[in-house]
C-alpha cells in the first residue's frame, strides 16, 4: 500500500519529500483510504516534511469521497489558517462531503471561509452548496444561492438545476420549481432526462395535472426552437 512504501523508503534511509508523500496520499483518495491518508499527513509532521496545498487538497479529497465531512471540515479550517494557497478544488471536496451527509449547515460555513479567503466560487462550489440545501431541505437557500449563482454569472449546469427544482418541489413551491425547470429548457444545457422524469412523476404523485402539462409544454417548445436552430444553417447553405 501507500503507507508501506513510504514507512519502507523511511526505513532504507531514502528521502521521502512533499512529492513522494503527496503521491502515496493520492493514492490512498483512489482507494477511498481515508485513514491512511491522514496517517500520512502525521508521519509527514513526524518526519519534518511541510505539508502544501497539494497535500491539503488530496487528504480533503480523499475524506470527501470516505464520507468523512467532519475531518473534511476540520482540514479546511486548519488549512486557512496557514498562508497556503487555496483554490476551489479545496472547498468543493469538503463542501461536497457535507452536502452528501446531510450536512448543510456545515457546507454553508466551508463556503464561507471560501469568501473570506477570497477564493471565487465556481459552477461544482456553487452545486454542492445548493444540493446541500436540497437534502437539508432548505429550499428558500437553495433557490437564493441558485439567484446568487446567475447574478455572479457562474455557469449551471444540470446538477444545479436539478437540486433547485427538487428543493422547491419538496418546499411546494411549484411556481418556483416551475420557472427554474422553464430556464434550464431554454439554457444551452441538455436537458436532463433525470431531472425532466423526477418533476413530471412529481407533478403526478400531487395531482398537478396543469403543471404537468405545462412542464411537456415547455420540453416540446425547447425541442423544437433546438431543432430549428440546427437546421438553420443547413437550410441557408443550400439556399447559396
């Protein structure tokens, strides 16, 4: 394993430095090693090597995907107390850790160390962040964040729209959800399939049949107007 190579490099008197220790750490995060890791991130402190942003980031990452938010969270703050260079990948990996335990409260104050330390956030931060909300069922956030995302001029994606939209219809604030599934069929974003099934199921299960209706309405519009655009070009080139 990782752990080994590096305790067998230490053993045979061989160097071990940031790079070699960050290597075996990125490792551990593929076999989602999460203890290890942080054994790692300790024998480095106990064998005098710095630990860098690369190593922050990987150890982050890798209590992310264990589902280990709390550690996730406690790096994170650690981190920003050093005078290390934070970027997006850093906050996204622990804010992605709260939001898939539940946890939105904590992604919400790992997004806020972010602004302080004037990190800008991105399309992946800004989808954990509203996904988080989503879960907690918060949807007044999820929809705020979603509005703050578009006045920030971050791009969505269908991540994005689909934790929206999910968090308004469990808040039954259909005209809400509504409008943000109205903006995603007219964005460049595919539509996605998921998010198109889940509303209209929704829709069904309550018994709005209007909005239902209105939710095809919108796919079909969106289809067509699409299919136009693409044929456009062709259309004028045979005209020439």
């Amino acid at each position: 394993s990782a752990l080994k190579f590096i305790s067998l490099m230490m053993q045979s008197a061989v160097e071990s430095d940031a790079l070699a220790f960050n290597a075996a750490i990125s490792a551990c995060e593929n076999d989602d090693a999460w203890e290890k890791a942080l054994q790692l991130c300790s024998l480095m402190l106990r064998s005098s090597v710095e630990l860098d942003a690369s190593t922050f980031n990987a150890v982050i990452s890798t209590c992310g995907k264990g589902s280990k938010w709390g550690k996730a969270v406690q790096l994170v703050a650690e981190m920003s107390r050093t005078q290390l260079e934070t970027c997006p990948i850093t906050f996204g990996a622990a804010i992605s850790a709260c939001e898939k335990a539940g946890e939105w409260e904590h992604a919400l104050h790992v997004f806020d160390i972010m602004a302080q330390r004037e990190v800008q956030a991105n399309t992946i931060t800004f989808s954990a962040k509203i996904s988080a909300c989503e879960k907690g069922g918060q949807w007044e956030k999820a929809l705020h964040f979603y509005n703050v995302m578009m006045q920030c001029r971050v791009e969505s994606n269908a991540i994005t729209f689909g934790a929206v939209i999910s968090a308004c219809m469990k808040g039954d604030e259909w005209e809400q959800a509504l409008k943000c599934f109205t903006a995603m069929a007219h964005s460049s974003i595919e539509t996605d399939t998921i998010v198109c099934s889940t509303a209209i199921s929704a829709c069904d299960e309550v018994g709005r049949s209007e909005d239902t209706l209105q939710l095809i309405r919108v796919m079909m519009q969106c289809h067509v107007t699409r299919l136009l655009s693409a044929l456009r070009p062709s259309h004028a080139r045979s005209r020439l």
